[in-house]
C-alpha cells in the first residue's frame, strides 16, 4: 500500500496506511478516469483499503484533491465523511452511489456538484486534467477521528464544501483528529 503520514505532527500514528489496489504504479487506468469535459474514462471509484487506524477511532473521512488544477485551490473529486470506524476501506465503485456506502457515511460536496459529471451525485469525479498538462497529482487523504459525526460535531451543514470540511478536519476538531494518511496518484493526458 502506498502511503505517507499526515502533515500534522499531532495527526501522526505509526502505521496508519491508506492506499489502492486499483491504483497500480500510483496511476490512473481508463476505468477511473472522468467520461466528461473531453474524457472518455469509465468513472469508477477505485477500491481504497487502509490499515492501523489510531485507538479511540470514531469515524473516518476520505477528500481527493487535484492539487495541480489550474484553478489557484485545487479542483476536488471525492470526499466522503462519516464512514464508520468498523470500515478498513471502500470497495471499488462505493464513490459511484450513495448506497453503495457504508452507512452512515456519505458522499460530500464536490467541484464536480450540478455538473452531471458524476450522475448528479457529486461524489466521485474521476480525473480528467486539460490535455498538454504535465500529468496531474491527485491526493487521497484519509482521516481518523474521535468523533461519531464529523458534521454533527462541527455544526456545519452537510451540503459543505469539501473546502470548509478539510478546514473543520485538519483544525476545526482539535484533538479529535486522531491521525491522517494520504497517498498521491497521477493521471495526464
């Protein structure tokens, strides 16, 4: 699995991993890419495994973030929040339908919301970068918290951005984060 700890040094455990078995060599097959804006991938969610997750784990949450779109913020593709502290991943095609989630999580707000890019879930948006760009870095963030509801816990409306969650994830929650883990895949075309 590939995986690096988080950036926070009271986010950091040992052994904390997240990563794709569907994302050989850290790269995108056509199968994960967008089919829209130009792409003509087949947009399935990649399957997502983690492994030693911190004691006191409520709950984890799960952004992809596009960290080189020519946007000046980074372009989001995936997020989901509340996935239950049973979970030691998300099967492959989980980002394609609410239902297909582990309850009681949810697909949060993505860049991709009302574009019917992602069949009007605004969940899972696989990458799709402007042709000639070097390939971009998509980054997968896993986050472990001691909390049931992120959402809940926050006071935040769970039709957020994936923006304002990120902030109440990495300060908004203090000491509940317990730990995050990120991997980055890359996809150009």
């Amino acid at each position: 699995m590939a995986a690096c700890g988080g950036g926070n040094a009271n986010a950091q455990t040992a052994g904390f991993a997240l990563g794709s078995p569907d994302l050989v060599g850290n790269t995108f097959a056509a199968k994960y890419t967008l089919n829209a804006f130009g792409c003509t991938g087949g947009n399935v969610s990649p399957e997502l495994r983690w492994q030693n997750a911190p004691a006191g784990t409520k709950g984890f949450a799960l952004q992809v973030l596009d960290l080189d779109a020519p946007t000046g913020s980074g372009f989001w593709h995936w997020a989901v929040y509340n996935i239950p502290a049973s979970a030691t991943g998300l099967a492959q095609g989980a980002g394609n339908a609410a239902s297909s989630l582990p309850a009681p999580a949810f697909g949060g707000n993505t860049d991709f919301l009302d574009t019917g890019a992602t069949g009007g879930n605004g969940n899972y948006a696989g990458p799709c970068p402007p042709t000639g760009d070097k390939p971009h870095r998509y980054q997968f963030t896993l986050y472990a918290y001691g909390v049931p509801d992120v959402q809940a816990a926050a006071g935040i409306p769970r039709s957020g951005t994936a923006g304002l969650y990120s902030f109440i994830l990495n300060k908004g929650i203090g000491n509940q984060l317990l730990a995050k883990t990120s991997f980055v895949a890359t996809y150009g075309r």
